[in-house]
C-alpha cells in the first residue's frame, strides 16, 4: 500500500482543533486513544540510514492489552507530500513479537506518544487525524494529493504549512532548542 501524507502544525489547544475539524463537517471515525510507538532498528542504523522504519504501535492504556500494530515504511519521497510503501499487521503478543525481533538482532530506539483521533466525511477519500504530541498539536492529513489540498486549504491552511517531517524528525529540533528534554517523546 501507498501510503501519502503531510503534517499541519496547530497553533492552539487540542480542544480548538477538534472543534475547527467538526465545524467543516468531519465526523470522529476513532475515538481519541493513547499510541505508543517503539522504532527498531539495527546497531549499524541500516533501517534509519535506509530512510526506512520498523514501528510496533500499541494503542491503548500502557498497562494491558497485549496486542499490537507492525509497521514497516519504506523510503519516502518528499516533495510537497510524502509517500512511502507501507505494510501493516496486527500481533496479538506484542512482547513476543519485541522478543523475536530482538532475536533478529534488531534493537529498541526512538520512542514516542501521541493521543490521536482520527476524523473523516462521507465520500472522501482521506482521513484527518489529529494527534495531541508533548511537543504540541499536529494535524495529519492522508489520502490521495488532490484530497490533501482540497481538505488543508478548507481546514485554513496554505500550501506553505505543509510538513513532510516525521515526530522523530520534530523531536530532535525540538530538543536542539530544548537542551533537558528527554530521549524520547513521551508523555510524563
């Protein structure tokens, strides 16, 4: 699958951005939750240096719920919008499946979290997620480009807003300016 996407920054609360995304007639489609995200990589950094990346999502409260999301992403092209290969999966035994990939020589990295809610209207074919980050709100837009723009520009956002950048990408200008923060992006 093709997966293609970009990232709008929100200047206010989570709260303000719900409300701006229902005012323009989207409707929830999952309700907010909690994803925790661990990225895998070799020792060697082969994946990150491969522009690729090896995720396992968990959704849900930290405590509980064994299953999971894999994701692998290949090499994205970054123009105005960013698209890369994606495959998913679920696993029901998320600690097994960490397990075997740590037996397959491949290592925890980059952590973060996001509450997401993710929002769509009948007949279109993209979805809105918003995502509540500890480095701020970030709106996401996925679906085909002529979808994207249509929905930014109706939501009130220029093509000059557009971001193709990952939160790990985010993090660490985040933490360039923020000297003490942690290692990964997570919620206290």
């Amino acid at each position: 699958m093709l997966e293609t996407e970009i990232k709008l920054r929100w200047a206010g609360s989570a709260a303000e951005a719900r409300a701006h995304i229902e005012r323009q007639g989207y409707q929830v489609i999952e309700p907010r939750s909690l994803e925790s995200d661990q990225l895998f990589d070799r020792a060697t950094g082969e994946l990150t240096h491969g522009d690729q990346i090896l995720r396992l999502r968990r959704t849900g409260p930290r405590e509980g719920g064994a299953g999971a999301t894999v994701t692998y992403k290949g090499p994205a092209i970054r123009e105005r919008y960013k698209s890369r290969d994606e495959i998913e999966f679920q696993v029901s035994d998320a600690d097994a499946f960490t397990h075997l990939l740590e037996r397959l020589g491949y290592l925890p990295g980059f952590r973060y979290e996001k509450y997401r809610t993710k929002f769509a209207t009948g007949g279109e074919p993209g979805i809105i997620t918003l995502d509540e980050t500890p480095i701020g709100v970030f709106l996401e837009l996925e679906g085909a480009k002529s979808w994207i723009d249509r929905t930014a520009g109706r939501l009130g956002f220029a093509l000059s807003a557009y971001s193709t950048a990952s939160y790990g990408a985010l993090y660490r200008e985040f933490r360039q300016a923020n000297k003490d923060a942690p290692a990964d992006m997570i919620f206290e």
